[in-house]
C-alpha cells in the first residue's frame, strides 16, 4: 500500500509538470480568444445605432397599417419586438402607437384571465392614443347562459376604461353585453357590430352610441336584425350591412337620410309591404342578392330614389328583364357613372347598349 501512494504522488509531479507545458502553449491562444471576444463586446449592430424615432417608425411599419389589426401573438404581433434583444425591448414599449390595435378573439374554454390581463397590458401600453379593437365573442361561448356573458362583460368593461379613445372598434358580442356598451366617444368614426349568439328580437332594442358625434361608418356583421339596435341613423354616411331582409334594409335607408356610400346584402324571405324610399343623397351603391330571388327584392330595388348616385354594382336580378326602365326609375335624371353588374352569363353586349355613356364592368359569377 505505502509503495501505490507513493507511485501516485509521483504520477502527480508528473502530471503537474506536462499541464504546466500545456498551460503555456495555450496561453497565446486564450489571450486571442480574450481580445476576440473583446471585439464582438465592443461591436455596436448598424440598426441599433438609429435614433429611438427612427426605430419606433420601422416597428410601425412592421406592423399592418392603421387601423387594420393585428393578433396579440404571431409574426405581425408588437408583442413579438419584445423578444429580440433589450433595446428593441424598450423602444417597442415606449411606443404606444405600436399597441392601439388589437385583435382579439374569445373562444369557449380559452384562458380568459391571461386574455383579460393582456387587453389591459395592451391598453396601458397604448397610453393615450385613438384605439382599433376588435373584440369577437365565438358562437359557443356567446350560447353559454351559465358563464358565457359574465366573461364578456369583463372584456366590455376594460374597454369602456377607454372608451375617449375609441376610433375603428368591431364587436362580435352577445346582444345583452353589446347594451353596456355606452359612455362619450368623441373620437369614434367607424364601428363594426355582430351578435355571436345569433339575431335577436328583443322587447326594447338596444340604444347606442348616441355621444359619439363623429361617426359615420356603420358595418352590420352577419346576420344582425338591426331592429335590435338603435343607432344613430341621421349621421351615419357610409353603412356596409350584411344578411338583411328587404324590410330591414328599408327600415334602416327610411332612416339613413345622410348615407352617402352603401353596400347592401340582401336575404329572400321576410314579407315586404311596397314603398318608397325619399331621395337620398348616396353616391355609391353595391347591393348583392345573397340567393333565392324574389319580385320583393326586385321592389325593393325599384322604390330606390337615388338623383346623386355616381356609382352603381348591383347583381342583374334587381335590374330584371328591362335595365333601362329599372335603372331610369331608380337615378330619373342620369344614369351613374360608373355601373358594374354581376351576371350568371356575360351578356356585355346587353348592357352596353342599355347604358352607353357609363364606364361599364361585367363580371361573371
């Protein structure tokens, strides 16, 4: 035993003095590596050089245009700025521009803690400029009667924190928490309003938006029974409304005296009693037959009277078999400008010669 020692003592000299020899011809190397790293240490990245403004300018660029939305996670998220290095970190929370919009989807089951602390992250970073949300409601957790609206409300509420900042919102709520949607939106000009739990026919509509005194972009989404809203009609010029009955659309243009550019989505099935529309002062109308096709819709398309209208793109069922005489009801003192007509069989030739002096666009579908 004393002679293994006293071997492995020696092993150990041994041993000691090959390191040392090692130590010294690394030593060069490690004192290049040192001033290598050095280097790189010192290195500063071009882009990082930029002054904030014009950094804060390309993440807004990055991202889609205002007011168009992007997700809270995924490529074209804000949130994504945060995890490239700590100066981008800080420049993208410092830009408040880069967090006023958001869209955000509900869907049944999800993590509506996380969701709901993350709109109010995204509104506390967007300080005080105009807002762009969508906040959709999906079907399943809208027919949730247990815990479906009392999520909702939740959401409705930190949003109406900010109402004053408002200016392009879209909701896809349940109808009883589209009602607690109210309070001064000087800055709101374009709203988007579906139910997610289907049309309603309530006992007294649901007013709103009566102290929002610019806006005038109305978007109906889906199937919405516009009964069971009450808007403020007389300033609305611009109105995109999808899935009407021919009573509802007539409802909303009897009201509808300053709208000025509409796109119209038409469903077959709901009695119409004969009317007129009075003049109204649109330039640009679309209107669509969404299937079916009856007399009614037809109706509906002659009682227009539309002195003003510059631009016209209307599916051939409403013009019928006599173009001319419909659309001559419709515009008795011109024909628009400009006139585009969807047709089963691109009959160009029919049209041309009913409408020679408009800029004419026939498409097939």
């Amino acid at each position: 035993m004393a002679s293994t020692l006293a071997a492995a003592r020696e092993r150990i000299s041994q041993l000691d003095i090959e390191i040392e020899k090692l130590q010294r011809l690394m030593d060069p190397f490690l004192a290049e590596r040192k001033k290598c790293q050095q280097v790189l240490a010192d290195y500063t990245y071009p882009i990082l050089t930029l002054p904030t403004e014009i950094t804060s300018e390309i993440f807004l660029q990055f991202l889609p245009s205002y007011p168009h939305r992007p997700n809270a996670i995924g490529s074209q998220s804000p949130s994504l700025l945060l995890q490239i290095c700590r100066q981008w970190h800080d420049v993208a929370l410092t830009t408040p521009a880069l967090w006023s919009t958001l869209e955000l989807l509900l869907d049944y089951g999800g993590s509506h803690a996380q969701q709901r602390d993350l709109l109010d992250v995204w509104l506390r970073r967007s300080a005080t400029c105009p807002l762009s949300i969508r906040l959709d409601c999906s079907e399943e957790l809208a027919d949730d009667d247990d815990e479906g609206p009392s999520i909702v409300f939740g959401f409705v509420d930190s949003l109406l924190c900010h109402a004053m900042r408002w200016q392009d919102m879209e909701f896809v709520l349940p109808f009883e928490c589209l009602r607690k949607i109210a309070g001064s939106m000087p800055l709101l000009r374009r709203v988007t309003i579906g139910i997610a739990n289907g049309p309603v026919s309530p006992e007294t509509p649901a007013v709103l938006f009566t102290d929002a005194p610019v806006l005038n972009h109305v978007v109906l989404d889906g199937s919405f029974n516009p009964f069971a809203v009450q808007l403020p009609w007389s300033q609305i010029t611009t109105l995109t409304a999808e899935a009407l009955y021919a009573n509802e659309a007539f409802e909303i243009l009897l009201h509808g005296t300053m709208l000025q550019d509409c796109t119209l989505r038409l469903l077959n099935g709901e009695p119409w009693t004969d009317s007129s529309v009075p003049p109204l002062p649109l330039r640009s109308l679309r209107l669509e037959n969404l299937g079916g096709g009856t007399d009614q819709l037809r109706r509906f398309f002659k009682a227009l009277h539309l002195p003003l209208l510059q631009t016209l793109a209307v599916h051939e069922f409403f013009l019928g078999p006599d173009p001319i005489a419909a659309l001559s009801g419709v515009c008795p003192e011109r024909y628009p400008r400009e006139i585009e007509i969807f047709c089963a069989h691109a009959s160009r030739g029919i049209y041309a010669g009913a409408f020679p002096l408009a800029s004419l666009s026939i498409h097939k579908f």
